[in-house]
C-alpha cells in the first residue's frame, strides 16, 4: 500500500514540474518496488517450504524480509518527507 502513496505523490511532483523533488521522489518509488518484489518473493519462498514439514525459516530469508521491510520504511518516510509543500 505504501507504494501506491510513494507513486502517487511522485506522480504528482512530475505534474508540477519539481525537478530536484521528482527526481528523489522517482528513486524512493524504485527503492519501494525493489523492496515490495524482495518481500513478495520472500513470501513465494516461505509458502513453498510451508507445504513440506515444517522448518524454521533461514535466517537468509528472514534478513532479506526485514532489510526489505526498512527499505520500504525509509522509502515511505523519505516520500512524506519530500512530498511536503515547499
């Protein structure tokens, strides 16, 4: 969900032509998406290993998932941060 915000207030820099603001708003939103497949995947990964007997989850997985988690934090906060009204 926090993508649609990041994009949406990306989106609306491009409209009022804020270069420098567009600009680190358009890399937070790349930042989100990256961080949004990594959890994706991490969940696709961890669901397949739930249908055998059940395993702790690798700690690989878990660092990738909480790395993922405050990429997309920090995505989040830089956006509102950037997105405020000059």
């Amino acid at each position: 969900m926090a993508d649609i915000f990041i994009f949406r207030s990306w989106i609306l820099s491009l409209s009022q032509a804020r270069e420098s603001t567009s600009t680190a708003l358009g890399l937070t939103v790349a930042a989100a998406a990256l961080a949004s497949l990594v959890l994706g995947a991490c969940f696709l990964l961890r669901s397949r290993t739930l249908h055998h007997p059940p395993t702790a989850p690798t700690a690989f997985l878990m660092r990738m998932a909480a790395g993922a988690v405050i990429v997309l934090a920090a995505a989040t906060a830089a956006s509102v941060f950037l997105g405020a009204p000059p």
